[in-house]
C-alpha cells in the first residue's frame, strides 16, 4: 500500500508518498543511475503491465531488502545490441552505495 500527501504545519508542508512500492521504486531509481538506459523496473511491474518490451536485467537485494528483486530493463527493438540496461558495474555499486 501506498499513502501519498501533504504533511507537515501550515509553515512548511511537503508532499510525501510513502509504503514499501515507493521505496523499491526510490532504490531502482537509485539502481538505474548505473546502467545505460537509465530504466528498471520490478517484477510487479512487468506483471502488472506485460513483458513486452523488457528483458530481465539482474537480481539485486536492494538496500533495506532481505529479499533479492527480480530487475528488468527495456530492450532495444531492432537491433542486436546489448539491452538498453547493460549495466556498467563500478557505476552500479557507486549509486547503490549513496542510497
């Protein structure tokens, strides 16, 4: 579930989203830094939306985890070149590590 509003006093209010797909979605983001389509998305994702158009990219336990996520990223139609998501790893770490 996520929750998604204004918090805060009269003086200084934000809006925030919060629950556990924001944060999966906060750490992909992160994630994604280091590849090269700058894209990844989640198992739920794909199975909400469909498989076309992505591949699956890595499994990673995402900061704050204990379980592995499925990752996946958008292909590239037409072409034999690798995924739109290949992963440069020094990248990926760096970004992992700031999150």
């Amino acid at each position: 579930m996520v929750v998604a509003g204004h918090v805060g006093a009269e003086r200084r209010i934000s809006y925030n989203v919060v629950g556990d797909p924001a944060n999966v979605a906060a750490r992909l983001c992160d994630l994604a830094k280091g590849t090269a389509g700058r894209i990844l998305v989640d198992a739920s994702t794909i199975e909400a939306g469909g498989a076309d158009g992505w591949q699956q990219h890595d499994v990673d336990t995402l900061r704050g985890r204990a379980e592995p996520t499925r990752c996946f990223c958008p292909t590239v139609p037409g072409t034999d070149a690798e995924p739109a998501g290949s992963r440069d790893p020094a990248a990926a770490r760096q970004a992992r590590d700031r999150s």
